[in-house]
C-alpha cells in the first residue's frame, strides 16, 4: 500500500492542532477560570475531556483493544464523514464502494464532493474483488466494505476481504455495525488484523446490537500506526452529545 503520508490530504498533514490548556493539564480543578467555567456546579458547566479518557478505558476493555487504537465518533456515521475530510480532496480523489449497500458513503462523499465508484456485488450478494480492484486508480483513497451488508445482510468471505485489504492501494474501510449478529466476531476477529495491515480502518457502534442508538456512540479502530497518526478529540464526556474534531499528525 502507500504510506499514510501520500494518502492523507496535504493540507491535513500539515495541520496545526488546535491546543488549549486541557490539552496540556491532567490534573483535576473545581473551577477551570481560564475556560470560563461556572462555579455554581451547573450540570454542564466544563468542556468536556479533549482526550475522552474515561470512555475509552471503558471500551478498551469491553472490547480487548489498546485505548491509541480507538477514536470515537458522533454515531459511527461520523468517522465515515470524518475519513473522507482527512483523506480526499475534493473534486480531485474518489472512494469505492459496493452496491448495494449502506447510503451514507454516497451522502458522506456527495457533501465533500467526492466521486463514489460503486461496484455491484455479485448475482450471489459476494464481492466482486476483482472488479474492485480493477476499480481503483490513483486518486482511490477509500474503499469501503460493509460486512455483514446493509441491506442484503450477508457477511463476505474472509479471502475476498483479506485479498482487499493486500490489493488496495488505499485505505479499506470495513463497517462491521452488524458484526454482533454473527459468528464471525469469534472465527476471524478484524481486531487481529488490524495489528498486521496498517491500511485497515474498523467501523463499530454502540447503535445496532447495543440498542443504544440514542447515544450516538460509535467509533473507530485503527492498527497501531494508524492510530498515532489519527487523533480524535471529542468535546464530550456524555456520549450524547459528542462533538469530534480530527487531528491528523503524520510525522
Ligand atoms: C446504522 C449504521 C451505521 C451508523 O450508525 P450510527 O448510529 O451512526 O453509529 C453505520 N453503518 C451501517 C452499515 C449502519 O447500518
């Protein structure tokens, strides 16, 4: 694959990230004057933690995954938007997608002004990897796969993923939001390949098997070199009302 730094847009890479005092103390106060903060105790009186530590502890152990491999999302629907921001210029790069499947790529990239090549699924619902692949030029810097589908609800075939996760020279983004309705979170667990290929992005939620829609909890998981590039900063410490912002620092 190419390295992160020719895949993520140029003006993201050399982003300077906004800083403030929070991102720099670790310590707690009743009163934060500097962030204007009430003193009266009102309920949601301070910005949130920066780093969302709190809430990725918890899912790190939920889910056996180091806390730098995770970025939390407004729902997963956000890191979709969000990837495309960090990755593709607009009216120059384009994502591939299967057809059918989940419509928020098509709206994601439609609000960036991103091109989306769509490519149908077989006449049996599995990927066409081939066409995929063949599919992709220089300008493909996402290539999404939704497994099990939204809406024919089949999971691919493990090969067909791994052959294109080995074969795109982009970043593949596999949406596993209906991942706990199967068995294949136990027989070839993505959490495990995301330690071995650096150009895998892992989409989950909190929305579908959880039942907690309400929340807009989602979130991200990236492999370990992905991960310290990609940092995600929430402005919450309740779920339900995350704002992100994403920092990218590829140096
Ligand atoms: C519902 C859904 C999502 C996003 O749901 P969020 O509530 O934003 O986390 C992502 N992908 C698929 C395939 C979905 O069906």
């Amino acid at each position: 694959m190419r390295s992160l730094q020719e895949l993520v847009r140029p003006n993201i890479i050399s982003l300077k990230p906004y800083s403030s005092a929070r991102d720099e103390f670790t310590g707690e106060a009743s009163v934060y004057l500097d962030a204007n903060e009430s003193p009266y105790n009102a309920p949601y009186n301070r910005y949130p933690d920066p780093y969302q530590r709190k809430l990725k502890q918890k899912i790190s152990e939920l889910k056996q995954v180091e806390v730098d491999q995770i970025f939390l999302g407004n729902g997963s629907d956000e890191p979709i938007d969000l990837l495309i921001k960090a990755f593709c210029t607009p009216g120059i790069d384009n994502i591939i997608s299967i057809e059918p499947t989940y419509g928020m790529y098509q709206v994601a990239a439609d609000i960036n002004c991103i091109e989306v090549k769509r490519i149908p699924l077989t006449a049996g619902f599995d990927l066409d990897t081939n066409a995929l692949l063949k599919a992709a030029d220089s300008k493909s810097k996402l290539l999404f796969i939704c497994s099990p589908n939204n809406p024919t609800g089949n999971s691919f075939v493990q090969e067909d993923i791994l052959n294109i996760i080995i074969n795109f020279q982009g970043i593949v983004v596999l949406d596993e939001a209906y991942i706990q309705f199967t068995e294949m979170e136990d027989i070839v667990d993505s959490r495990k390949l995301l330690l071995e290929y650096e150009n895998l992005i892992v989409l989950r939620t909190f929305s579908k098997a959880y039942g907690m829609a309400g929340l807009r909890c989602g979130y991200a998981l990236a492999g370990p070199s992905m991960a310290s590039g990609l940092r995600a900063r929430h402005n919450s410490v309740d779920p339900a009302a995350q704002f992100i912002e994403l920092e990218l620092l590829f140096r």
